[in-house]
C-alpha cells in the first residue's frame, strides 16, 4: 500500500488519509508574467492619476487665491492649465481601465487590484525600486528613459508574484485571467 495514503492512525476507524500535498507554482509562467506586468502598470497608472488630481486641485486652489488678490490674467492662466491636468488624468486614467479590462471580469480584477496594492508597493520596495504612492512616478520614468531602463528591467525580473499576492488571491486572479481571454475575439481579428 502507498504510504501517503494509509489510514491515519489518530483518526478513529482510519477514515482520513495522510495525503502529502506539495505546493505548486499557480498559472504557467506566461500568466505569472502577465500578472505582474498587469499589477505593476496598474499601480504605475493609479499613481500618476494621483499625482495628476493633487497637481490640478492645487492649481485651482492658487488659482482662486490670485484670483481673490486680483490678479486676473495669472488667475485665469493657472485655471486654464490646471483644468488641462485634470482633463489629461481623466483622459489616462479611461484609458487605462479601457486598455485594462478583460471581458466580464473588470469588477472583480478592479477590487483585487486595489486589495493587494500595498503588496505590491512592498514588493517594489524589496527590490529597490520606487515604490511609494508619489515615487511610482519615478519607476515610469526610469522604464522610459534609455539608461535606466535596463537596470530596473533586471530588478523587476525579480519581483515575486507569490510574495505581492496571497495565495486564495492569486488562484481567482489566474481563474479571471483565463475566463477574460477565452471571451477575447481570435487574434486576427481585434
């Protein structure tokens, strides 16, 4: 008889099995990637909405201050550029959800986004890279620009999904990740 599967003998009348269950690695190794990628540029995108609704409120904010001073025209020109912010983060940030959504699944991928965003800022940290609500800006930057894109590409290779994602979390991720692509149209034709 195979020894995983006798009767354990604490139970009484043997009727549970020792059943030795190793762990195993949730998805294959491109949905691992995906879902990093994923996680990362949605917390890169929420940060710089951030960033941009804190730069356009405080615009409007100087804007009535020079406007309650009487200075007109600045009032006026800050106002203008400031509601330009704002429109520019309603802009990326429809976008990005547009970009983002996976049929049927935007509901629940959006509260599991925003459930393990702290973990995933952490795991940002761990690997040395920015990973703060108002530095998120910083590792956008860093992917963008030509000398540093490749040192934090070598960091982000490090970023271990498992530690960003409880485990419960992790197996409804790859489960929504796999409903939302089977309702995608074949690949010739988007």
């Amino acid at each position: 008889m195979n020894p995983q599967l006798e009767p354990d003998p604490e139970q009484p009348n043997g009727e549970q099995f020792n059943v030795d269950v190793g762990e195993f690695r949730q998805g294959s190794t491109l949905s691992q990637w995906a879902l990093t990628r994923y996680l990362i540029g949605r917390a890169v995108g929420e940060s710089l909405g951030i960033g941009l609704a804190v730069i356009g409120v405080l615009g409007l904010v100087a804007a009535v201050l020079l406007w309650w001073q009487h200075w007109l025209v600045p009032a006026g020109v800050l106002a203008l550029v400031a509601l330009c912010v704002l429109l520019m983060r309603a802009v990326l940030l429809a976008l990005l959800r547009r970009l983002t959504a996976l049929p049927g699944t935007s509901g629940r991928l959006r509260g599991i986004v925003r459930e393990t965003r702290g973990d995933v800022l952490r795991e940002l940290r761990r690997l040395g890279l920015p990973g703060r609500n108002w530095t998120l800006p910083l590792l956008a930057w860093r992917l963008i620009r030509a000398r540093h894109r490749q040192p934090t590409l070598e960091r982000l290779r490090g970023f271990d999904l498992a530690r960003a994602v409880p485990p419960a979390r992790l197996d409804e991720l790859h489960l929504l990740l796999r409903r939302g692509t089977e309702d995608l149209p074949p690949r010739g034709q988007w």
